[in-house]
C-alpha cells in the first residue's frame, strides 16, 4: 500500500470481540506536525488513532475500533419488553 502525502481511504477485516469479524473503512492522513500518520472510522462518531508509520496507524486503529465497540456494547440498556442477542456478520 503507497501514501502519497494525501488523505488515503481503505477497508481492512478487524477481528471484533472474539471470532466476529467486521470489515470498516478508515481514513488516513498524514500528520504533518507531529509527523506519522492519524487514522479515523467514521463509522464510529470519536474513533481516532494514529502511529509512527502507515502500519503501525492500521494496528492502532483496529484496536481503537474493538475498544469503541465494547463500550458501545456496554452502554446499550434493556427495557421492558426488550431483550438483547448478539448478531455475527
């Protein structure tokens, strides 16, 4: 994968909460003040990371995105009448 110093937008299977695999598009940008890159899925409001090189900013994210989606799973209440289950994709 080549970064020509622009935004590059790529999709990437990420292992979420055990065996569950979920594919999401990141964008990356090149951080040209503190150098390296910074990476975002704007499927998930506030989920950011960023690393050293392109590799490192593609791991980072992935762990991001684990983390926003067991928070978001935690936060979810049940109401009367409700009944939770979990969906694989």
């Amino acid at each position: 994968m080549e970064f020509a110093g622009q935004t590059l937008i790529t999709s990437g299977v990420i292992e979420v909460i055990g065996c569950i695999l979920m594919k999401f598009r990141v964008i990356i940008r090149e951080d040209p003040e503190d150098g390296g890159y910074v990476v975002s899925c704007p499927a998930i409001p506030g989920c950011h990371s960023q690393g050293e090189t392109l590799e490192e900013a593609l791991e980072n994210i992935k762990d991001a995105i684990s983390g926003c989606i067991e928070v978001l799973n935690e936060r979810v209440a049940q109401r009367p009448g409700e009944r939770l289950t979990d969906v694989a994709l």
